[in-house]
C-alpha cells in the first residue's frame, strides 16, 4: 500500500516531511525579516523527529527553544550537539549526532547521511551584499548578525540526509556545497537544493544536478531571511535553463507552506 509524503518549506532551509502521518522536519528557523511570513512555534513542536545538516546560525539558534517545548530530539553533527549544550539543552536527553554514512530509522523512514561541504561565496554575493549594508545604512543589524553567526560556526562539518520511504529517495542539503569524495546517491526521486550564496547560483547549481539526476528538484534558501545580510534569490533563470536543457527533471520552486505530495 502506498503512503503519503508531504513535504513543506517554512522558508529558509526550513523542511517538514509528513511521511504517512509521521513529521520529520529539518533545519527549523524563524525568519529574521518581519516582513516574511512565520509559522507558529506550534507546528514545528509537532515533529516527531528534527535533523540539522549544520550548526550555523539559520540552521539551527531557534531548535533549543523547538526542543524545550516539544518531545523530538535533534541528530544532527557533533559541533551541533556541543552548540545546544552550551545553549543549555539536556543534550543527553534531547540531542543525538551523526557520523557520516550512519543509518537512523524512524516508524515510516529510512535516513542516512552524507558528509557535505557548504557553499563558497563568490567574490560578487560578497561585494554586492557590502554594498546594500552600507547604502541602506544598516551596519549595525549587519554587526548583530555578523556576532550571531560566530556563535554558531559549523565546525567544519556539515551534512545532508537521504531519506528512503515507500521505494522513494529524497535527499535534502543545507548548503549548496558538495564534497567531492562523498558517494552521494545517483537515483534520487527528488533533491532539496538551497539556491543562495552565489551571485550565479544558475550556472553553479546546473553541472551539480545535472550530476545527481534527480526526477524532482524543490528549490529553497531563496528567501531574503535575515537582511542586509540575505536578498531574494531569483530562480526564473534557473528554472528555464532546466526546461531547455534538463526538461525530464520538474524543478518546484515552492511558496511558503505549500504542501507538496511526492508519491
């Protein structure tokens, strides 16, 4: 009998997958923009499992609060779990990590995971972002950020899950990086790719997917979540280059808590 698998982007790199009833979400954060939509701290407390990829501040400075009011542990890297214990999270009760290739099962699910790398700003995202700190005159939210993120370094190690339910794969990263000696898997159904960090994220991203072959792509991290510091991503581009040169892969590019069903 199949069953169903939903998945939802709550913005960001923010995944729910509601496999058969079952809720695993990844990589919860509320948006730093007030003018972007958040989900009420309610639907994230109702996962029943949550896995970080990496221990950036996006990523993961809002789970101690998800975790001290819901029964879910995190997996997720070690640097993730000395981070919420200098959070103050009861990492012997609430947190687990990873070694890469390691296997997790859930009641309806499968989960691996693969060493990743996170993506390497280029020279232009660089710029462009001193630029719009500086004309829009404000350092002082960039500084903020800026500390926040040194708080939550990754450590070195970052991850991405491939999650096997009902004879489907689905594989989600955090960041938009490949390790290069990772065996990845080559039959994903479908590939969660954040699409942020580069100022020609189209033509990076094509080779990498082209590589992956994946059925579906759902795009994510294209949000302008913690400005200055962030900026809407657009996808148009990518998504026609697909058409033209990849038409047997779908790319979804979703809207805020838009449920996708991926049987």
């Amino acid at each position: 009998m199949t069953i169903m698998i939903e998945l939802t982007w709550y913005g960001t790199a923010t995944i729910m997958l509601n496999i058969d009833g079952e809720k695993i979400l990844f990589d919860p954060f509320f948006r730093r923009n007030k003018k972007l939509e958040q989900p009420n701290i309610k639907e994230f407390c109702k996962a029943d499992y949550i896995f970080n990829t990496h221990s950036h501040f996006d990523h993961l400075c809002d789970v101690p609060m998800i975790l001290n009011k819901s029964k879910a542990k995190l997996y997720g890297s070690r640097p993730a779990y000395l981070r919420l214990k200098k959070q103050g999270v009861d990492v012997e009760k609430k947190a687990v990590f990873f070694k890469h290739y390691e296997t997790r099962h859930t009641k309806n699910a499968t989960i691996k995971v693969y060493p990743s790398k996170h993506i390497k700003n280029n020279v232009g995202i660089v710029l462009l972002t001193a630029l719009k700190i500086l004309f829009t005159f404000q350092i002082h939210k960039a500084i903020k950020l800026l500390s926040m993120h040194h708080k939550f370094l990754m450590g070195g190690e970052i991850m991405a899950f491939e999650i096997k339910a009902d004879n489907k794969k689905i594989l989600i990263f955090g960041s938009a990086g490949i390790d290069k000696s990772a065996k990845l898997p080559n039959d994903v159904d479908v590939l969660v790719w954040p699409f942020q960090g580069r100022t020609n994220m189209s033509k990076y991203s094509l080779p990498i997917i082209e590589k992956l072959n994946p059925k579906v792509v759902i795009l994510d991290h294209f949000d302008n979540a913690f400005p200055p510091v962030t900026g809407n991503v657009k996808t148009e581009k990518f998504v026609e280059i697909m058409k033209k040169k990849n038409p047997n892969i779908k790319i979804i590019v979703p809207t805020y808590k838009e449920k996708i069903i991926l049987n």
